[in-house]
C-alpha cells in the first residue's frame, strides 16, 4: 500500500514538472516568435530569423535582474554589395520588463554587450573576388570544427587562369581598414605567380559592412570568413537584430 502511494506521488511530481516545462516552454517560444515576426517585418527578409532566449526556466527571467542571452541568426540575407551573408546578433545581459518576457515586445531594451557577426562564404567573398569557384579554409584545419584563424587558404580559378589556383592569405585589421593580403602562393602555373596573388589581394573600409559598429575581429573559420563587431551598455529590439533592418513602427 505504501509502495502505491509513493508511485502515485512520484507519477504527480513527474506529471506536474512535465505540465511546467510545457507551460515555460510555450512561453518562451511564442515570445520567440514575436521577436522573429518583428525582426522579419521590419527588415524584409523572406523568411524569419531564429531567435532564441536564455535562461531556464524562461519564466524565471521575470525575478531575475536581466535574461543572460538573446541571439538571433539569419541565413542569406541579400545586402546590397555583398550579396547573400550569414549574419548573427547575439545579445548578453538583456534587461527585460515583464510584459516583454512574456509577450516578446521589445522595445528598446537595455543591454550589457550587443555582438554581430557577419560571415561571408566561398560564394560571397567569390564576388568580391570576381571568382565564381571560390573554396576558402582554416590552412590548418580544413574540417568543419577548425577553429578560427587569422590566415585563410583559398582556391579558385582568377580570370585569365585555365586551372584554379591556392594561395595562403592573411587577415588582417588595422584602424578602420579590413585587408587580405596573399603571401604563399601554395599551387598553380609557375610563371603566374605575381598575377595570382594579386587576384587574391582584397581590402573594404570596415564601414561598409552590414555591421552597426566598428569591426574589431576578423578571421577564417569553416570555410567562411567572419567579421564582428561589439556594442556595450546599449539597447536592442526588433529593429537592430538585422544587417539590413528598417527603422519602422513596430507591428501591433
């Protein structure tokens, strides 16, 4: 009999504990929702970003002081000059009211650290190239998981060539300057050496790029190259989550 009844108060907990998570978990994703619906309408993309809101459980975020993160990913996204990139918004420390937890409004909420993260594959940095076969890779790691580096290899085949070329580049920031600048020339025709490395030579004002403050890291990862910049103690809502948003009244 007692065995019974401890079962039958262990199947409540169990029950009850579902029930909340459902519960916290609806939440959090109906807030997501809005924020993405927002996010979408204000920058015109065709599909909505993923958005995702920390902390566990998500209700809790209404006792503590601020929610630990936001983050917002948007696959190709056309910006003007760049072509389809990747960008992401990852969000620290987000000071939310209650009714922006729970509806997932926000309105220009304050945040501690705000950073956005522009990534360029073989296929965009191609066309800053004039390369339509562009491959790029970590020199030292070509797998997917390489970490990141401050040179980048890249193949392809430079107009004038018949084959593609590899060359080794490095990263590099200074001031508001972004460069690539190839320094081994690694395969491909002997006698075109110079002409390759300077098909693979690349310099943007940092301010051109679909990014709202100045660029402090670049580097090559997984095939890409990414740019990122940082924000302190600023504020964030639907708005700013993209590259290419529109400062517009929000949806009702």
């Amino acid at each position: 009999m007692k065995l019974s009844i401890r079962w039958a108060v262990a199947a409540c907990v169990v029950v009850v504990l579902v029930a909340g998570w459902l519960v916290d978990n609806a939440i959090a994703i109906r807030a997501e929702q809005r924020i993405a619906k927002d996010a979408q309408y204000h920058s015109r993309l065709s599909v909505a970003p993923r958005i995702f809101l920390g902390g566990f459980p998500y209700v809790a975020n209404v006792w503590r002081e601020t929610t630990p993160v936001m983050s917002a990913e948007m696959l190709d996204v056309d910006v003007p000059g760049f072509g389809m990139i990747n960008a992401r918004t990852e969000v620290k420390d987000l000071k939310l009211s209650r009714q922006e937890i729970l509806s997932g409004k926000i309105n220009s909420a304050p945040a501690k650290l705000v950073t956005r993260i522009v990534r360029l594959d073989g296929v965009a940095m191609g066309e800053q190239l004039g390369i339509t076969d562009l491959d790029m890779s970590n020199p030292y790691d070509i797998s997917p998981s390489g970490g990141p580096s401050s040179e980048v290899q890249l193949t392809g085949t430079p107009e004038g060539f018949e084959e593609p070329v590899t060359v080794v580049a490095k990263l590099r920031l200074s001031g508001l300057t972004i460069t690539m600048t190839p320094d081994r020339y690694v395969s491909g025709p002997a006698d075109k050496e110079q002409q390759a490395l300077a098909a693979f030579t690349w310099s943007i004002d940092s301010r051109t790029l679909p990014i709202p403050a100045q660029t402090n890291r670049v580097y090559c990862s997984g095939g890409s190259i990414y740019f990122e910049a940082e924000q302190r103690n600023t504020t964030i809502d639907a708005t700013n989550l993209s590259p290419i948003s529109k400062l517009e009244p929000a949806l009702n």
